[in-house]
C-alpha cells in the first residue's frame, strides 16, 4: 500500500485492509522467501558442479551460498563426525517429493531401554527379570504379613463407655416408631430386670421391646441444664451457678446415692457401676466380674498427688500397666516388683489376700523399707560429711536427686500406665476416701459444686431412668442399600452384647462401630493386662469358676448371656475394638 496516496484510501474505502488480511499476506511471502531459497539452494551432483533450478546464475543468487561462516576463536571443538552422522541422517527438505517421503515415512526411532540403578536393592522383595518373570529375591527381607482373623463365636466385652453406637445391615432394625405397647413392655421390663426372652409375664416380646430395653440406664444427679457425661462437654457454657444451700443438699443426696450403689455391688446386686468426676474415673466392679474373686475398683487416670493421697490413707493399691523393674534378691536371682515409686509400697500384680497375718506381715515389711532407706540416707550423708563435703553441697546433691525422683515418678501421670487397681478390703477404704473427701467435687468452673455422676445399669436411691437418642436412616455404599441405626448417650458395657445377641437372632449379617469416652479406655486395656498376666492355675480354674462367679450374680439384673461374657477370663472375653462385623456364614465375630 502506498503511503502517499492517502487522498485516494479516503476517497475509496474499499480499497482498506482488516488485520486479518495483512497477517495473511506477511505469511504469504514469508512462506515465498522460503520456497524460493529452497529452490536456489545449491546440490552436491557428480563432477562437483553446481547448478541452479531457474532464473541466472550462481553468482546472480545469494551472495552468502557457499561461504563458510567464520570460526569463533572462543568455542570448543566439535566432532565433525557427529554432524555429518546428523546430515546423513537427517532427510532433505529440498524439495516436495522429500517432504511427502517424510510424512509417508512411518518408522520412528528406536528409544535405548535404560534401568535406572536402585538406591537400596535389598530392601526390594520381588523383582522382575528381562523376560518379565516374578521370581524371589533371597537376600531381601520376608515379608510379613498380618494374620487373618478367625470369626470367633464369643463377642469380647468392652468396658469402656461409649458416646456412640452405629449398626449396619441390610433389613431395617426396630428402632423408631415404636408401638405403645413395644415402649411400655420394654420399660417395665428394664425395671424390674425381666429377661423378655425367656419372660411369661404377658410382656410384648417383640425385638421392638426388647431393642428399646437396651437404650434405657440409670443416673445420679440429673440436671436437665447440665450435661454430666462427658463431664468436659462444652454445653455446659450457660449454666447456672449453684449457691451454697444447692450445692449443700447435692452433696447429701449423692452420697446416700453413692452408698447404695457401693453396697448392691458388695452383695452381687448390682454387676459395675461408675463414678464419674472432672478429673478422673472409677469402675467398681462385683466380685467375679473379669475373673476377680473380690469385689475391686480401677481408678483412671491418676496423679503422685493423688496417689500419694491414698497411700496417706494406707490404702494399698496396684499399677498393673505401669512396666515392672528387676530387682535381685537375697539369693542372687531376679524378681519382678510393680512398685507404686511414691508410695514405697511393693506391689505386684495378684489378688490381695484378706488374711490379718499377711497384711500385717506386709505392714511390717513396709515399716522395714522406709526405715532402712532412711538409714541409707543417714548413712550416705555421714560418709559425705567424712569426706569433706560442705553441707550446702549435701543439701544440693539430696534436692537433685529428689528431683530426679519425682520426675521418674511422674512421668506415667494422667496416662494409661498411671491406672490403679484397688482390691479386697481395701476397695472399702477406698470407698471411704470418695465419700469424704473434697476433691472429688470442683469448686469453680462449669460444674461448680455438683458431685461426679454414677451410671449404673440397675436402679439405685435417687437414680434417675435415662434413655439414649436413637436415629434411623438409610445409606448406599458400594452400589447396595444399606439401613443404619445410630444410638447416642451413655452407653454401657452391657448393651453390645445384649444387642448383639437380639441382631443374631434376626440378622444373618450385620456390623457395628463405636466411639468411646477417651476417659475411660484405659479400662478395657488394663482389664485385658490382668487377664493375661493371670497365673496357670487360676486358668486352669477360670472354667469352674466362671459358672459359679454366673450363678453368684444371678440377682443382678442381667440376662445370663450378658454375665457370661463379663465373668469369662480368657484371652478373648476382652478386647479393644472400634468395629465388630458378625457373619453367620463365617460362624461368628470379627473385630478391629
């Protein structure tokens, strides 16, 4: 376009060129340049001559063909071997039957298989070799893998309390939208503890009644303002604050409650209970419960105050979680000892002995120890002073060491390693000490003044009857309907084998999961460690006792299924577990 006839543009508009169009003929004589050298580029034919397609001479075409571009003086040397290998390889683009041969062409070079070294070769099991083989690597390490789980006809107990409950099947589970009938039946049967099962009362037997009966418990205080378990719940942020005559008739009211509930465990009436306060957790259990033939408590979890408080007390206690130390004895060998380090009591893992002569035996052992550590510290102090030391040097040593001491001994604190196991006689006393002492109600804070909560499975003076939330639903997993119940509260060892047993008579298949209170798992774990450090001999017994310890707590309240699973003491009666699923195909329960 000529710029200077812009009177003739203005004039005609047609003559105007868009974007578009002047892009397109820049490419146009782009691609003509192009063209036009590849037709002038100069071949290598015989005799050496050059010669041109059309239009002149070689000294008429490009000025620069056949000059050599100067050397750079700075550059490194380069293999002219490597570039006329790439020429030779490389295809002509000089003309149009090359490109066509180009694009005809359908070979692709071949790509060298590289293997990359391995970093670590023996800690690989298999490999494959290069005829694609799996073969066995014998200088790896063998693989381990996990056992697989033999369905187990006894579902373990759990005792811990658990918030939440969700079982799964394929049919719907009676849950909701009970008949008045169904909800009567199983109200009167949880409270006179009639097994509706085996009942000839005229009850409604239906698994509507009897599913409702396993939702039901008993409580002391109930508050309807407060949320008393779990006892950190954060509902409690618009309480109300308790004065001095409230808190006053509380605390009369939940130790006559206490005391009744204490003395229907002692006489077989009632199988457990809890007692739930801010900063820890008791489970009385009755005599035969978990294979023990004396009525004990755990306590969970613990402090060196608080367990140099019972010790104050002379109440005589166990840790069995906490690791046992060896120690050498009179006679040159080695022997186990579980000492509560605070309390210098030695402690072992068996049953206390209710026999006077022992105890005062063990009184008297105790006595020996504080004393003769208190003459080893006279001692080492004297044989100090004898050697010169300064008595602010002494002083220093003995606080280092205290120090040292404590911070042994505190290290299991608030743990599961910090529980304790208090059995015998000394479960009364024990009894005592949460009657009477101040601790176990807080003074400031959310629950200001109200007593710890007991949740007991049979009724007690001033209980009050609490029934779990329940929800039912339908869920899709993997392509299937599935009907799922949801049940949320207190709830109680006893209601997983009891709705286990009601699911086994109905479903053919079926799973559960649950939730525990993280206060109380350590229960389940330390009554697992006392069944497993249990002796031969009482093994060999647990059999025989197990239908006497059953018939013995006949009057508590519970089905017979349900005492058999918690008076069993073999290694599967109890178990730490988040999921159940039972298939009666399989023959029974499997557990993770």
């Amino acid at each position: 376009m000529d710029p200077t006839n812009t009177s003739g543009m203005l004039s005609n508009p047609g003559q105007w060129k868009r974007p578009d169009e002047i892009l397109r003929l820049q490419r146009l004589k782009q691609k003509q340049k192009a063209l036009q050298a590849r037709i002038q580029r100069p071949s290598s034919g015989s005799g050496g001559t050059t010669t041109v397609a059309s239009g002149g001479s070689a000294p008429g075409g490009d000025p620069f063909a056949g000059n050599q571009k100067r050397k750079n003086p700075f550059s490194k040397n380069e293999d002219n071997g490597a570039k006329k290998l790439k020429q030779v390889n490389e295809p002509d683009l000089g003309g149009d039957e090359s490109i066509f041969e180009l694009l005809s062409k359908t070979t692709a070079k071949e790509v060298p298989n590289i293997e990359a070294p391995l970093a670590k070769p023996l800690e690989t099991r298999f490999r494959i070799d290069q005829q694609q083989q799996l073969f066995v690597d014998p200088t790896a390490a063998p693989v381990v893998q996990e056992p697989v789980q033999i369905p187990c006809k006894h579902l373990p107990i759990h005792w811990s309390i658990k918030s939440r409950l969700r079982l799964v099947c394929k049919t719907a589970i009676p849950g909701n939208n009970l008949r008045t009938n169904q909800e009567a039946s199983g109200l009167t049967s949880f409270v006179r503890c009639i097994n509706l099962k085996d009942s000839s009362a005229g009850l409604d037997i239906s698994p509507g009644a009897r599913f409702y009966q396993s939702t039901l418990y008993w409580q002391h205080p109930h508050l309807p303002w407060l949320t008393l378990f779990p006892r950190n719940s954060k509902n409690n942020h618009a309480a109300v604050v308790l004065g001095e005559p409230e808190r006053a008739i509380l605390a009369k009211e939940w130790a006559v409650s206490f005391r009744n509930l204490f003395q229907l465990v002692r006489a077989r009436q009632c199988p457990y209970f809890y007692v739930c306060a801010n900063s820890f957790t008791v489970l009385f259990r009755a005599a035969g419960i978990g294979g023990r033939v004396e009525t004990h408590a755990l306590l969970t979890p613990t402090s060196r105050g608080m367990r140099a408080a019972l010790k104050q007390e002379d109440i005589e206690f166990t840790m069995p979680m906490k690791k046992t130390a060896q120690v050498q004895d009179a006679g040159g060998g080695k022997q186990d000892l579980n000492r509560s380090g605070e309390s210098g009591i030695s402690v072992n893992n068996g049953s206390f002995s209710n026999s006077s002569e022992e105890q005062s035996t063990n009184t008297q052992l105790c006595d020996e120890d504080a004393g003769s550590e208190d003459d080893d510290d006279m001692e080492e102090e004297k044989w100090l002073e004898s050697l010169g030391v300064e008595a602010e040097e002494i002083k220093k040593i003995n606080y280092n060491q205290a120090k040292k001491v404590q911070h042994r001994e505190c290290d299991d604190d608030y743990s599961d390693q910090s529980t304790v196991l208090i059995e015998g006689v000394e479960c009364q006393a024990f009894f005592n000490f949460l009657l009477n002492a101040k601790s176990t109600t807080t003074k400031v804070g959310r629950l200001a003044g109200v007593p710890p909560t007991l949740l007991a499975p049979v009724s007690f003076v001033g209980a009050t009857l609490r029934t779990l939330t329940t929800r039912s639903s339908k869920i899709r997993m993997e392509g299937q309907d599935y009907h799922s119940t949801e049940l949320q509260g207190v709830i109680l060892p006893h209601v997983m084998p009891y709705l286990c047993g009601l699911l086994t008579e109905m479903k053919d298949n079926f799973s559960a999961t649950m939730v525990s209170v993280q206060n109380t798992a350590a229960f389940c774990k330390v009554s697992q460690k006392l069944i497993d450090d249990a002796d031969k001999e009482n093994e060999a017994t647990a059999s025989g006792d197990q239908v006497l310890w059953k018939e013995n707590l006949s009057d508590s309240g519970l089905s017979e299924l349900i005492l058999e699973t918690m008076c069993r003491a073999s290694k599967d009666s109890v178990h730490d577990m988040e999921r159940m699923v039972y298939s009666k195909e399989a023959g029974g329960y499997t557990w993770s």
